[in-house]
C-alpha cells in the first residue's frame, strides 16, 4: 500500500490546495487521481470554452452594429466547425500541458483513473491501494437533465456534449433560464441558429439582480424568443 501526505481527487480547482501544500512542504508527496481528462469541469467544459465560443458570437453582433458608427460592413459567412474546432484545439492544448505537468512532477504520481473507498482514509485506484491522513474531493459536478417525458428520444444535447457539435442546428430549444442556458443562445443564435428559451423561473437569469436581468432579457430578446 502506497502512503502519500494527501490525496486529491479531481484536477480541477482542487490543484490549488496541491500546488500549495508543495509550497508550504517541497518534501510532500501527494497522489492526483482523475478519471477524466485534467484540467476540472472550468477548463474543459465549463467557463472557459463557453467564453471561447461568446467571443465570435460579441464579434458577429458588433459587426451587425458597425453601420450605426458609419461602418458598412457585412457578414459573408459563418464556419461553425471553424468556430469549434479554434475553441477544442485550444482547449486541448492546455488539457496536454495539465497533463505533462502532473506526469513529470517529482511530488506527484498521477493516477488517470477511477477511484473508490475500500477503508477509512484508503481507496483503490486501479491496481493500486494507496492511503493518506488527507483528501480532498473535487469531482466536480454534471449536468442536471430535467426530467421531461419523453426527452431520451429526442437525442438532445447538454452543456458538455454541445462543445463537440461541428454543425449548425437550423433551430433549438434551450431549456432553463440561467446564465448558461442566456451564454449558449447568444452564441447559437449569433451563429445563425432560430433559439428558443424556456425557463420555469419568472426571472431570467435568476442569479442575477432583477434590473441585470431585465436588461439582458430585453437585449438577448433581439434575437432569441424567450418564454419564462
């Protein structure tokens, strides 16, 4: 059995309290266990490929504004694949550093894998049985799938299978009201998809103060119909 000082599960946030502990002790030795790729949900799938795509999405409404500063310009076409693969390729650049990084520190051994409980303070991943007096769990979350008769025949998409998408939908349906469902309509409907929104929380954008969220109901509303 392998004893390790910590043992952290998920690459996310999580390697703050990693990258830390080697600072505070450069003679730790801590185990990174992550089934998935590296990196936590905020890099992969999360806030940083969503602004990636919101990017060419503020560039397309600012070139319909030009003419009002006495601009004339024009959109000739879209390459949505283009637009994806840019946002993957960078994406995965990074998920590739992450990874290097962990293979190669002296104070990490990275385990690519799923891991369990198999006694207080002990846990199985892989092959391996290792131990340590602390853990951190930062697995992370996914998405919440509403529980809507009939919806696992529609063959619908969700805010981490919609990153892999390389065509245009002609129309979609963004069901909830939140700041995801408003960053995922800006940016399909300014790459030329007819959005719907449906929300069941009389605000949209709930998180947010009513008058932020008024203003961006009314200005999203230009191009997206939205029921709440």
């Amino acid at each position: 059995m392998k004893q390790y000082d910590l043992i952290c599960i998920g690459t996310g946030s999580a390697l703050a309290i990693v990258e830390a502990m080697i600072q505070n002790n450069p003679k730790s030795k801590i185990a990174v266990i992550d089934k998935d790729v590296p990196g936590g949900i905020c890099l992969t799938r999360g806030c940083i490929p969503s602004k990636m795509l919101l990017y060419p999405a503020d560039v397309v409404r600012t070139v319909e504004k030009a003419r009002f500063f006495g601009i004339d310009s024009k959109i000739q076409n879209i390459d949505f694949k283009k637009v994806m693969e840019r946002m993957r390729n960078t994406i995965n650049k990074d998920i590739n550093d992450i990874r290097q990084g962990l293979m190669q520190s002296k104070h990490v051994d990275y385990y690519p894998e799923t891991a369990e409980f198999v006694a207080p303070y002990t846990l199985k991943v892989g092959k391996e049985t290792i131990t340590a007096k602390m853990i951190v769990l930062g697995t992370g979350s996914k998405p919440a799938v509403p529980p809507i008769k009939g919806i696992e025949k529609t063959g619908y998409l969700t805010s981490d299978t919609i990153l892999q998408i390389n065509e245009l939908p002609k129309s979609i349906i963004v069901v909830g009201g939140g700041y995801i469902a408003a960053e995922f309509s800006h940016f399909l409907s300014a790459m030329g998809a007819q959005v719907t929104v449906i929300g069941r929380n009389p605000q949209f954008i709930p998180e947010e103060e009513p008058e932020v969220s008024a203003l961006a109901k009314r200005e999203l509303e230009k191009h997206v119909t939205i029921y709440t």
